[in-house]
C-alpha cells in the first residue's frame, strides 16, 4: 500500500515537472526570438495551452501528444504575434513537447524503479 502512495505522489510531482519543463522551455523560446515584453505571463500561457494539449492527446493514444500538443503550442503563438513562420512554430512545438516528456518519462521510469515497481 505504501509503494501505491509513494507512486501517486511521485507522479503528480513528476507531473509538475512537466509543466516546469514546458514552461521553461517556452520562457527560452519566446525570449530567443525576441519577446521581452511581459515574457512571464506569456510563457505560461503558451505552456499552459501546450501542457493542454498534451494531456488531451494522450488521453487519445500516446501518439496524441506529439500532435495536439505541438498545435496547441502552435495556435498560442500565433495569438502573440512573434516573427517566427508557421512552419517553424509547429517544429518548435514539437521539439519542445519531446523533449520536455522525454525527460519528464525517463525522470519518471528511473522513480518507478528506485520504489520497485518496474
């Protein structure tokens, strides 16, 4: 019973993680290409929407994520007018949606064995 908790804890932490990831990520994005301008507030919406987008992808098949979480992030960045294409958005997107779960998976893979459950 204890490894249960121990487990739901470490997910919603791992969870967490995940939308730290994704934020910061965005924060890198935006201030890459030029956004100075209220950098804070708009990196957690274009992390929020992304983070979104995730979590109802995967609700669909894992393969959701890599789709609708790139077009969330990709739908919120138009609203912010930065010079950056369409195309150039959408692998954005995606590049910071994989990255941001790979690391989150892994952190999270390497936790679940730690407590035993793999």
């Amino acid at each position: 019973m204890i490894y249960r908790v121990i487990t739901l804890i470490g997910g919603i932490v791992f969870v967490a993680v995940l939308f730290g990831l994704l934020w910061w990520f965005c924060k890198q994005f935006l201030a890459r290409h030029g956004v100075t301008e209220r950098l804070t507030d708009r990196a957690t919406m274009l992390a929020t929407w992304t983070f979104a987008g995730i979590s109802i992808g995967l609700l669909f098949a894992v393969v959701g994520a890599f789709v609708l979480g790139p077009w969330a992030f990709y739908r919120t960045l138009r609203g912010h007018d930065v010079p950056v294409s369409d195309a150039a958005a959408i692998w954005w997107g995606l590049g910071i949606v994989a990255t941001a779960l790979a690391i989150t998976a892994s952190g999270f893979f390497g936790f679940l064995y730690l407590v035993g459950a793999l």
